[in-house]
C-alpha cells in the first residue's frame, strides 16, 4: 500500500520493475531491486540491482546499478560495482567505469572505458594485482632509503 508505515524487504536479485516495449518512460528512476527495460527511458537511473536492456529498448541516461546488460542502445554513461555486457545486438555510446567488462562479438561500445583501482583491490591480493606506478615507485624508494640504499 502507497504511505503504509510497514517496510517491505526487497530483494535485489528479483526484477521488480519492467518499462515494457510500449512505453516511454521521462524522468529519474530509483530501485533497490532489479529493472528491466523494454521500451524507452530518458532520464537517470540509479538501481541497487540489475539492468537488462532489452533488444528494442532504446535508452538515454546515466546509469549506475551492480551489473548491467546491454542488449538493445544506450547512450549515456554506466558505473557498475560489478559487470557490464554489451551482447550482440547491443549499443553502447559512452563512457563505462565498471568492475568487469564483456562485449560480445557485434556488440558495439563507442566511449572511454575505466576500472576503479579499488574494485580491483576488493578481489583481494595475488599476483594479479594492480597498482599504481607513481606510488609503486616511491614505496620503492622510500623502502631502499630505509634499509641504506641497497
């Protein structure tokens, strides 16, 4: 009920809203659970969930969600705590800074593409790691001044 005083507990992993093929949806859209959009979106979305773009959806916004699928177009910016696929009948035109990326063959990304050092950090350490260079070498430094030089 709209303004009832009890919460609900919503489940990211469950897709509670859909914009369907015969809709145009203008304006912000916030979730905490899972979206799908199969018509047109313009205007922001910030989704504590999932996105699924579907193959006729056709959307302008800035998105930000845990992991995004792209399968229809999308002309805006995506930030992602996880990953991002473009499938095969997808088009992306804008910059992405994202844990993961998968593009699959004929999908299309026009844009700069960015990993948070951090998000990287979190998968934990091994040799794998990546780090900064500048700092690398001035913790290098700092080390070899400490123990004379060698």
């Amino acid at each position: 009920m709209l303004g009832s005083s009890k919460s609900k507990r919503i489940d990211a992993k469950t897709t509670d809203t859909l914009i369907g093929g015969s809709t145009i949806c203008e304006g912000k859209i916030m979730s905490e659970a899972s979206l799908r959009i199969e018509g047109q979106m313009n205007g922001d979305i910030e989704c504590a969930g999932d996105i699924t773009i579907g193959e006729n959806a056709v959307v302008q916004s800035n998105i930000q969600a845990r992991d995004v699928i792209v399968a229809g177009k999308v002309k805006g910016n995506i930030h992602t705590k996880g990953k991002l696929i473009v499938t095969s009948s997808g088009v992306l035109v804008g910059n992405i800074d994202v844990r993961s990326f998968i593009i699959q063959e004929g999908g299309i990304f026009q844009g700069s593409s960015a990993m948070s050092l951090a998000a990287v950090n979190d998968k934990g350490s091994g040799n794998g790691k990546v780090i900064d260079a500048k700092a690398h070498k001035q913790q290098k430094s700092e080390q070899q001044a400490a123990s004379g030089g060698n």
